[in-house]
C-alpha cells in the first residue's frame, strides 16, 4: 500500500482527472491506494472509519438491520463522517476515496488477531449490505459486473420456459416475473439461499433473482476479505518495526471513539464510605470483581490497579482519594505504610498524570479491556464475560441473584463471544429494565447510566463531547509514550506515509 498526496489539487480534482479509479460508490477494496498522504490525514481518516463501524456495530443491535431507523441513522452518519452514501453521486470522489484508503488502514490495525479481524469483518460486512441494499437494480447490475462476479443472466426464452418452478420457488414474484432478472448461479455459491428455500434449483445450478443477489455477494466479500486480512497478517513483523506506523496502529486496535471520561463534573463528590454500596448497585462486573478481590485479598497486582484505579479516577475520586483508599486497604495486608508510599503511591500519583511524563490516563474501555493485557493466574483484571471459565461465570451470576434464565441468555451471548451485549444484559437484570436503550461501549457509561437510572434521571448524564479527543489521549498511552516516533498531529503534519503496498500483497 502507498499513500501519496502531493500531486492533489484542490477540491478533489487530480491532474490527470483521476476519478475514474472510483467509478462505483462501492467497493471490495481489492486494490491497496497507491498514493501519498500525510500521517495527519493516515490518522484522521482511520479515526474516522473506526467511529463509522461502532456506529453500525451499535445500530446492529439496538435496530432489526434494514428497518426504516437503521438505515436513516446509518445514512446520517455516513453523511456526517463524508463517506458514500449516495451511489454514483457526481461529486463525492473525495468520499469514495477516504472510504478506500481507511479501510485499508484499519486493515492493517484489525489483523492482528482473531478477535480482532473477526470483529472488523462482521462491521464491514454489515457496511456493505446497507450499501447494496440502497442501490437501485439497475446500478446493482452495475456493480456486479464492476466486482467481476461472472454469473449468467438467463435469456428471456428460459426464464420464461421456467416461468412457473421461478413462481413457485422465489417468494414474492408471483405477478413480476417479466420485470425481474434473474441469474444461473452455481449451487456452492448460493447454499444459503437453497437452504432458505428461497430459489430454484437445477442441474446444479441455483436460479437467483437479482435482488437476492445480495447474499452471494456478501459471501463473494466475506471470502475475499478474510483472505485478506489473513494476508496482511503475515505482515505483522515489517508493520511493527515501522517506526511510522507502529504507534499509530498500536492504539487502533483497541481506540474507543466515544467520551474518554477524563473530565469529571462530579470530581470529589463521591466519599470513599460510598464505594462498597455503590460497587453492588452500579459498578459493572469487572469492576464489581476487582473491588471484591480488594476488600477480600487487601491487594491488587498491577494490571487490576490500573485498571480499577482509572475506573475509580473516572468515577469522581480525587488523587488525595485514590492515595487514602489504596493505602487503607494495602495496609491491612502485607504492605506497610512506608513501603506503601515508596513503592505504590507513585504509580497511582502518575496515573493522575503527577509523575513522571505528566500523562493524564483515561479510564480503560470495554475494548481495551477486551482485547489486550489478558489475566493469568492470581489476576482479577479484564472481562469476566470475555476471559472467565463459563461455569465459575456462571457461579458468579448466581451468587449475585441472577435468575436462571438471564444466566442463560448471558451464557449463550458469551458463547457467541457478544461480550459487551452479555454485559448489556446483565445491566438489564441488576437494574430490571427491559432494555437499556443505548449501547454499551465503557465501564464509565455504564457507572453513569446506572446512576442516572437509580436516581430517577436526576444524575447529570455527562455530555462529555471529546470523542475526537479520546483519539489522541488513546488507552494505551503507555506503548505511545514508549515509543520515539513522533505521533502528535501538530509535529507530524508534513510526514508521509509511502511503500506500503507490501503489507497488502503476497511475499
């Protein structure tokens, strides 16, 4: 892949007219970019992407996909973010362009493990079927023959020799046969149809109308991009030793895109006397077992402290808080008060952005917490939901009064490893409302919904509009920091990004 921007003029227009490299709104990104662009831009449009997946994630599951309100948000969003959403719009070339070279730079973030790529597919996926959906027949003929997808359009003469098995086989044509195309496809490329009982088969061939043609080409897409990703991750070796792009990508993987909960109207106003009730009533599990671990063992290792510490931070506690809470409980252990504050005090003073570099850490999110530092043996850090044993889960729920059936609908969302939905519903169940109506994405929203819904609305829901920020006060900081290449905007506006082709293509 190879970013290039020099040769840009303004308004889109490229010497040459090169708007023929986009010529449909849609795309399987078959081919890298082979331009420049600036890391400025490498940043904004990967940002950017991320926030457009989250939102068809979380519109996945608070909409049926395809209902008036799941695509009229989708659309906004896509409108918002300047990516297509009207296909073959004279004028949106810079879209079709950002929408090409993101997808490739959250490749390049996304394959890096299983979960990962299969989590980045599943939102690319759904991106397209919206985008195919909202083409007219006409242009999803165009596109068909845009993707090379070599299928057979049946003759008028057959379609109407099998007018009537067409009829009887295809729901919903029954006074439009003469007005639908249809197309011979090959049965192992339409099974789900044939098991849907959705088209007519014969002689090994499965006779598809064009507006079905959707899930043969979302299997042609899933096919071609899991090669891929597979592909790119062969990569992984020159792209981590790529001082330009591996502290950028470090972060991608695990970026959460909404509020960063670093700013706190309620600093100072919760007492430390109010965590043990509050931990019960509107800590999220992972934070519920890190608080239990803490009161019953009087210590935590490092991967709990931070990750409970920042919760705590974003919850209202002070830095003065944080030192008397921790060294209350340490000290009733093994650690004496003077080891206390020559060895864990200023760990937390740095986590409060007061040592050292003087970052300001934001809380974990639930994809950092997900994905990255798993626990070993002794630990109490990370999701229960993503790295418990199913049955001591299990036993957990039930020591907590969880009916049995939402144990077993908790169990079955684990299964299909739907981590933060698992925890969506446990919120539903600890608080007894049907649905929470929102999406949960952070430990912190889940404190603050919680409160805002035990108080009746009276909580102030914090409005925190930093999303962009949370981007550049990432939650891995740490390997950020760690590392020399420059990363701010402002310091590496005039750098570029070029010869990454490689990391796309085949050694």
């Amino acid at each position: 892949m190879q970013f290039s921007g020099r040769g840009r003029l303004k308004n889109g227009h490229l010497a040459g007219d090169r708007r023929d490299l986009y010529p449909h709104s849609l795309q399987f990104y078959l081919e890298p970019p082979t331009e420049n662009i600036s890391l400025v831009e490498f940043e904004s449009f990967a940002v950017d992407r991320l926030k457009l997946l989250k939102v068809v994630e979380n519109l996945g599951v608070s909409y049926t996909r395809g209902s008036e309100s799941y695509k009229t948000k989708l659309e906004a969003e896509l409108r918002r973010l300047k990516f297509p959403y009207k296909a073959l719009a004279e004028d949106d070339y810079e879209a079709r362009r950002k929408d090409h070279i993101s997808h490739f730079i959250l490749r390049l973030a996304y394959c890096q493990s299983e979960d990962l790529r299969r989590w980045f597919l599943q939102q690319e996926m759904d991106l397209l079927r919206y985008r195919f959906h909202e083409l007219t027949e006409a242009l999803r003929q165009k596109f068909l023959e845009h993707i090379n997808l070599s299928f057979e359009a049946i003759s008028e003469d057959l379609k109407n020799e099998l007018a009537n098995e067409l009829c009887s086989s295809t729901p919903g044509f029954n006074n439009k046969m003469k007005e639908q195309m249809f197309y011979k496809v090959g049965l192992a490329d339409a099974v789900d149809l044939f098991r849907a009982r959705r088209v007519f088969i014969k002689d090994g061939f499965a006779y598809v109308p064009l507006k079905e043609m959707d899930a043969i080409v979302l299997n042609s897409y899933r096919t071609k991009l899991s090669k891929a990703l597979a592909l790119t991750a062969r990569s992984l070796p020159s792209i981590q030793s790529d001082e330009r792009l591996q502290p950028l990508l470090s972060h991608l993987s695990h970026s959460y895109v909404g509020p960063d909960y670093s700013v706190q109207k309620n600093t100072g106003k919760i007492s430390l006397e109010q965590i043990d009730a509050l931990s019960v009533k509107s800590f999220p599990l992972c934070m519920r077992q890190l608080h239990k671990a803490l009161r019953d063992n009087h210590h935590l290792r490092h991967g709990g402290r931070m990750q409970y510490g920042l919760f705590l931070k974003g919850i209202g506690l002070t830095l003065e808080q944080a030192l008397e809470f921790w060294k209350k409980e340490f000290i009733r252990g093994k650690v004496d008060a003077d080891k206390f504050d020559k060895g864990y005090a200023y760990s937390i003073r740095h986590s409060y952005g007061k040592e050292g570099k003087r970052t300001d850490y934001t809380p974990y999110s639930c994809m950092k917490i997900i994905m990255s530092n798993p626990p070993s043996q002794g630990d109490y850090h990370g999701c229960p939901f993503r790295h418990s044993d199913p049955e001591l889960l299990k036993q957990k729920l039930q020591s907590y009064k969880i009916p049995p059936s939402g144990i077993t609908q908790i169990l079955e969302l684990v299964k299909g490893m739907h981590y933060q939905l698992a925890c969506q519903k446990y919120f539903e169940l600890t608080h007894d409302v049907d649905d929470i109506g929102f999406s949960l994405n952070h430990p912190n929203q889940y404190f603050t919904e919680s409160q805002r819904l035990l108080s009746g609305g009276r909580e102030l829901k914090k409005e925190l509009n930093n999303s962009g920020n949370s981007q550049q006060k990432s939650n891995s900081q740490e390997s950020m920091n760690s590392n020399s290449a420059p990363t701010s905007s402002s310091t590496t506006a005039d750098a570029e990004l070029e010869g990454l082709e490689a990391y796309f293509t085949e050694d």
